[in-house]
C-alpha cells in the first residue's frame, strides 16, 4: 500500500469526523452511568436492559472506530492472517455480531450466500470490513426495506461481499472519493451524502492488502447504493 502523509488541514478532518461520530455513542453511555449515580437504575427492568445493550454496543462501536482510525493514520500496510474458512461460517458470524445492531435501529437484515466455498482469507480483516458496510448501511437504509448482505464464491479461491442499503444514493462525483479519510465531513450536510469516514477509508486498505477491488455504486433498478470488495485469485 502506498505511504499516506497526512497534512494539518487533514488531521483537522479526523478530528472533527472522531469528535462529531464519538458524540451519539458517548451520549447513550453517559445516560446509563448517570442513572447509576443517583440510584436510578434496575438491572431486572427491561429498558434498563435495553440500555445496558445499547450502552455496551455504543462502546463496542467507539473502540472499532478508534481502532480504524489508527490504522487509517498510521500509513503502514495491514498485516495479513490466512485462514481457510467457509463462506456460511463466516456470514453466520457477522449476522451474529451485527444482530442487535440491526434491531436497535429497527431495521432488517437479508442474508445471502452463493456459491459457498472454503475460502484463504484473514477473516477478522473481512469481518471489520463487513461490519464497516452494515453499519453504513444501517444509518442510511429507509425502515421497511431489508439490507442485504450477499457472501459469493468465485473461480479458484476468489471471493466477494455485497453490502445494499436502500432510499438513498450517493451523487457520482462523491463515488469516486467516498473511500478517503475525511470525505464524510460536510458538517451543514445532512447524513444522506456522506461517507463512512474512518470505517471505508480502512475497508479500502483491507482490500488492497487481501489484493482485491472495492466498490460503492449506485442501484440502477432501485434507489439504493451497494458497497462491495471483490478479491479474484
């Protein structure tokens, strides 16, 4: 992977994109621990559960989002872990992970899987990248449309993801940067046409580390936008 030098103006971006993305998870955490504090707080009622959850899957998407963010700013290629491992196996996984998620946000989740195969690959790299696409998707899908999530097995021992999400597209001229740190941030935008930030900028580096391609492309038949890393071998 080529060098990535980062200007002031740059890592101004970052900083913004951490500060505006770190605000809502930050915010569910600190509504639990302040029930705690004044005695608030039941762990046998349900929607104090509930923010148990949410408080823990706010953290859990804190801690990927910093750890993105390092090895986005770091510039150093990833390190590669082959292991073989099947398709299913590997999107029964991310379903697992992503669940609650998904239901939090009352959103749908349609799983596919074509073509299943045992493939080489550093599975815990092509997790964060399928959880980097479903979490995109999941803060821009519309609610009553499932997202769809399509594993598929190539000749020899390629191999694919699909992430669709639907109600919305990106205008063109962002397609082709969408997958750079800081493209996310036009703070007077709404949400509909920014990117992912840290989470695409890394899934880019995972593709180019497992030599494969990564795409965002708009749904032609349906208003929607699919994301997508192929790796051919």
């Amino acid at each position: 992977m080529s060098e990535t030098n980062f200007t002031i103006h740059d890592t101004t971006l970052l900083v913004q994109m951490i500060i505006h993305d770190m605000d809502a998870p930050l915010a569910v955490i600190e509504r639990l621990m302040s029930r705690i504090c004044i005695g608030r707080f039941d762990p046998n009622n349900e929607t104090h559960s509930r923010l148990i959850r949410s408080s823990n899957m706010a953290l859990d998407r804190v801690r990927k989002m910093l750890r993105d963010m390092q090895d986005v700013i770091s510039g150093r290629s990833l390190q590669v872990k082959f292991e073989d491992i099947e398709l299913k196996s590997l999107a029964s996984s991310i379903v697992q992970e992503i669940s609650p998620v998904i239901a939090s946000e009352s959103q749908r989740l349609k799983t596919v899987c074509r073509n299943n195969k045992v493939i080489s690959t550093d599975t815990n790299l092509l997790k964060r990248v399928a959880i980097n696409f479903l979490m995109n998707a999941v803060f821009h899908n519309v609610k009553g449309k499932s997202i769809e999530l399509t594993f598929f097995g190539l000749e020899n021992d390629g191999y694919g993801l699909e992430v669709k999400n639907f109600g919305k597209i990106i205008p063109e001229e962002n397609l082709k940067n969408i997958f750079q740190p800081g493209v996310q941030l036009n703070l007077t935008a709404n949400r509909k046409f920014r990117g992912h930030g840290l989470g695409l900028a890394f899934s880019k580096m995972v593709a180019e580390a497992l030599g494969g391609e990564i795409k965002a492309e708009n749904i032609e038949d349906e208003t929607g936008v699919c994301f997508s890393l192929v790796v051919n071998k």
